[in-house]
C-alpha cells in the first residue's frame, strides 16, 4: 500500500508541475492572443481558439501522469533517470515555443523550437517506453497534437 501511496504522490507531484508549466506559457500566450494573433493568416484547419486550453491542460494532465508513473520506478534506475532528463528538457522547450511564438511574436523561430520539441518528445517517449509502455503511450496524444501544432505553425510561417 506504501508504494501505491508513493505514486500517487509522484503522479500529482508531476501533474502539478506540468500544469505550471503550462499555466507559465499561457502568460506568454496572453501577451498576444487577443491582439496579433488574430491578424495572423491561419489555415483552413486551424482549430477555433476556445480548443487549445482544454486541450493543453488535457495533455499535461497525460504527460504528468507519465512522468509520475516513470518517477515511481526509483530514481536509482539509469533509465529512470535518462528519461526523466528527456521529459525535463522538453517540457521546458514545450513552454519555450510559447514564449517565442506568442511572447516574441516570432512564428519562424517558434518552428524550429517546435522541431526540437518533436525531437526530443519521441527521445522521451522512447525512453519512457524502456521504463513503463503505460507512460509512454499516454505521451502518444501529446505526440500527435504536437505534430499538428508543428503543421500549423508551418502553414502559419506560409501565409505570412
């Protein structure tokens, strides 16, 4: 029952700070969501702006659960460890592309943060998968929605 308590603790621990993260990126957001954003040319698919923040919130909840069900492992595991830096370096680069996109109004830079975030998610995923497969497919959607914010920030580089 120790260790079930344990990762319950690790899972809100990691949820907590996922939803910070994402709190901190959406003061970034804030700067320019209602006033530049919309002056933007965006394509046809992009979703409507009430989406995003539910489905942000959606997947750091996954990807906090995730990181939380690796963290239970034990910090003593090499693999634990390798994929925790992974997680940790791109969900400060998840909230890097907030602040260069919408905080610095760059849309070009913002692509190749993007980039480096697809990259390291699929190191982290990886990683995660050599520790829990239940950890690494709840980064699976994260994935996914990430792809497609790559798209739209590349039509977005496009039009304008």
């Amino acid at each position: 029952m120790r260790a079930r308590k344990k990762t319950y603790q690790r899972i809100a621990i990691s949820v907590a700070v996922c939803l910070l993260v994402g709190a901190l990126s959406g003061f970034a957001t804030q700067s320019s969501v209602g006033t530049w954003y919309p002056g933007l040319a965006k394509p046809a698919f992009t979703p409507p702006d009430w989406l995003f923040g539910p489905v942000w919130t959606a997947l750091y909840i996954g990807m906090g659960i995730a990181a939380g069900l690796v963290w239970a492992r034990g910090l003593h595991h090499v693999w634990v460890k390798t994929a925790l830096y992974y997680f940790g370096f791109q969900l400060l680069v998840n909230g890097g592309w907030s602040v260069v996109f919408f905080g610095l109004r760059n849309p070009g830079a913002a692509l190749w943060v993007i980039g480096l975030l697809l990259v390291l998610i699929i190191l982290t995923l990886r990683a995660f998968r050599v520790v829990s497969k239940k950890a690494a497919w709840l980064l699976v959607p994260y994935l996914i929605w990430v792809l497609f914010a790559s798209l739209l920030n590349l039509r977005i580089v496009q039009l304008n």
